[in-house]
C-alpha cells in the first residue's frame, strides 16, 4: 500500500472564496437540501466537490490547548468552562518553548496547519502579544497557522496578522434562533463583530458549528444559512458533532438523544454544497463515529480533519489510526494551501 504522504502536491483551490459572486442561501433552500433522498444529496455533493477540489485529498490540522479550563462563559457543551464540574484543571498560557516542540511533532507526524485554542471570553492586549510571539514561533516552523482565543478587539486581529496568522477560528456555533439555548454570556452579533474585525484584518476565516445539540434540521439548515451568507464565507468551515462530557449540561441532559449519524453527513454534504471552496473540517467527534462514518463524510465533502489523538481537552483518534484510515480508502493528505 502507498504511503499517504508520498504524492506529489497539486494544488486544488483555483480561486479563493472572495473570487466567487456571493450568492444568497435561504434556510429554506437548505433546508430543502437536507431533505433530498441520501443518494442524490451526496451525487449533488460531490459534483461541487470535484469542480473544487481532488476529492481524495484531506488536510491534516493538529490542535493544540495552549490556555486550558477557567473560562467564563457558559456554552452549554463546553468542559472549560469554569462553572461545570467536568474536571478540566485551568492552566496559564504555555511557553514558546514548550509550543515549538509541540508544533515540530505535529510536523514531523504530517499535519499542514496547527491551531492554538484558550478559553478566553475575550483575550487581554498582553494576551495578544504573548499569543503572538506563538504565531511567530509556529510559522517559523512552516506551518499554517490558527488560533482560536474568543473574542477580539479592534487591532487584535491585526497583531496577530503581522506575526503571521494564517486563520482565525471563531464559530456561529448553532442557528441564531437556537443559539440561546447554548449560551447566554455572549450573543450572536459579538460572534459576527469578531469574525468582521478578523476579515478586515485580511486573517482568513475558519468558522463552523456544533450539531447534535437538540436543535431541529431547520435550525441546522439556519446554522449552514448564517455561515454561507457571510461574505464571503469563510475559508475553513469545522462541522464539530457535540462531544458528551461529564458535567456539562448537554451531556446531562439525558434526554438528548444522539444525533443520527447520517444527519451529521447530510450536515457536511449541506456546507460542501452551499460552501463550495471552502475546507470542510470534519471536526470534534471522530473518536465517536466509527471509520464508516468517517468514509461517507469524506464522500460528502469532508476534505480536513484534526489530526492528533487529542482536540483541546477530550480524545481523538490517534495519528496512526488516520493513516491507516486514509490507506485503506486510498486518499492522501494535502498539501499546505499556495494559491495557484
Ligand atoms: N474559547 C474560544 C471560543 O469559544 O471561541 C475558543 C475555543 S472553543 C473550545 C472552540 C470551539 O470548540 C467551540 O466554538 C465549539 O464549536 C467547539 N467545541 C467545544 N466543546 C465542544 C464539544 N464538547 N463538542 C464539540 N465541539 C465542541
Ligand atoms: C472547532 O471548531 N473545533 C475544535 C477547534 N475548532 C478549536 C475544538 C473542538 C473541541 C472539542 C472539545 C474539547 O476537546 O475540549
Ligand atoms: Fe469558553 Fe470557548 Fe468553551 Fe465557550 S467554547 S466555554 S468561550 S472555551
């Protein structure tokens, strides 16, 4: 069997997002996608997959937890949040020393882009400058780079650009009309003011959602709706299935059923159609799924992972299992993105 790694790089991504008419998605139109028989949702998927992309290629993200727990805000699905009991100890922000050797071995093992995540509400300026010289020492490495830190304020995004960000990772995370449900210590249009500061800052977008929270089809429709019609929208889009962990609200509410695993791969096939450029993530959730399910969101869309055997606090699959994975569908990784 071939290595996953060995092909020679191709770049597939002929113009970038910003290149495209924006087009206007009503969650009724998508809904209305959401509800095609399986078969041709996945035929409609992957024709605007391979007009876009090699479908056989996936990027490799490695994430790394680089402020940990004692967050303030109450997303109802969140073990860092301070106030749920789920046994996540808060740490302060790691060292550069400590994130180089972490990013070289997320290198060595084969990821393109590495993401730093802190359970910030918002970070402080001397957060940023630390955060900065993170970014500066990642690049350096050459890799792609993307943080996740919560809300920014005018000029964060920009200090962050100039040490080399690639990425910013801020998600709508559910649809407006259920959002509310999740979270109440933040609300919709401080999500929409980050993501604008982050644009304006010319940082390009990573921006998704969590299904398998209780909410209706409708509202995962109103979910791909809100990031569709971003403009442009964004260039990495992470579809995260709700991780249950002990002591959070979601994973307490026992009546929560989990959500069907075709639905999630409809919810990929739904943003690769109505996102078409864009870097599908099939996210949070993977450990859960079984390689079957894997397969069909790859079918679907899906053209990213993270890749690591942990996401910020809970598990992943380990890299050996992604390998393996991808050699047994005969996909590869890949390559960093250059434009063309
Ligand atoms: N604190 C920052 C923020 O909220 O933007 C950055 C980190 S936060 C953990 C990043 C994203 O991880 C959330 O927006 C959510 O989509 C996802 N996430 C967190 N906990 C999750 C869980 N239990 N299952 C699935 N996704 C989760
Ligand atoms: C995203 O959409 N998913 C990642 C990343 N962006 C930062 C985080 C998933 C976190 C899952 C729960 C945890 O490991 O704490
Ligand atoms: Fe804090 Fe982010 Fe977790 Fe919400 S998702 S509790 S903001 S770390």
């Amino acid at each position: 069997m071939s290595s996953v790694f060995e092909r020679p790089v191709t770049l597939h991504r002929p113009r970038p997002a910003t290149a495209s008419p924006a087009v206007r998605w009503s969650v009724d139109a998508i809904e209305a996608l959401f509800n095609l028989p399986f078969p041709e949702l996945m035929h409609q998927a992957q024709t605007v997959h391979r007009e876009n992309f090699d479908p056989n290629r996936v990027e490799f993200a490695t994430l790394l937890s680089v402020k940990t727990g004692g967050c303030p805000e109450d997303c109802n699905y969140c073990p860092q949040a301070a106030r749920f009991d789920t046994g996540v100890e808060a740490t302060k922000l790691m060292e550069p020393d400590e994130v180089r050797v972490a990013a070289q071995r997320a290198k060595d093992a084969g990821a393109t882009r590495f993401c730093m995540g802190a359970a910030w509400r918002a970070p402080k300026d001397r957060d940023i400058e630390k955060v900065a010289e993170l970014v500066r020492t990642v690049k350096a490495l050459g890799l792609e780079t993307c943080a996740t830190l919560g809300m920014l304020e005018d000029g964060h995004a920009q200090t962050l650009q100039s040490a080399g960000l690639d990425y910013y990772n801020h998600n709508l995370d559910s649809a407006p009309d259920f959002y509310g449900d999740i979270i109440t210590t933040r609300d919709y249009q401080d999500r929409l003011d980050t993501l604008q500061r982050v644009r304006s800052a010319g940082v390009k977008v990573c921006c998704g959602g969590i299904v398998g929270m209780g909410e209706t089809r409708r509202q995962r429709a109103g979910l791909v709706a809100e990031l569709a019609n971003l403009t442009p929208y964004p260039e990495s889009v992470p579809i995260n299935n709700l991780v249950k962990v002990e002591g959070t609200p979601l994973a307490d509410q026992k009546d929560l059923a989990t959500l069907d695993p075709f639905e999630f791969v409809r919810t990929i096939a739904v943003a690769r159609i109505t996102m078409p450029k864009a870097r599908v993530r099939l996210s949070a959730g993977r450990q859960q799924m079984g390689d079957g399910v894997q397969a069909l969101c790859f079918l679907a869309g899906a053209n990213s992972i993270f890749y690591g055997d942990k996401l910020l606090t809970t598990g992943n699959p380990d890299t050996d299992a992604d390998v393996t994975l991808l050699q047994r569908l005969g996909m590869t990784r890949a390559a960093p993105e250059v434009q063309a």
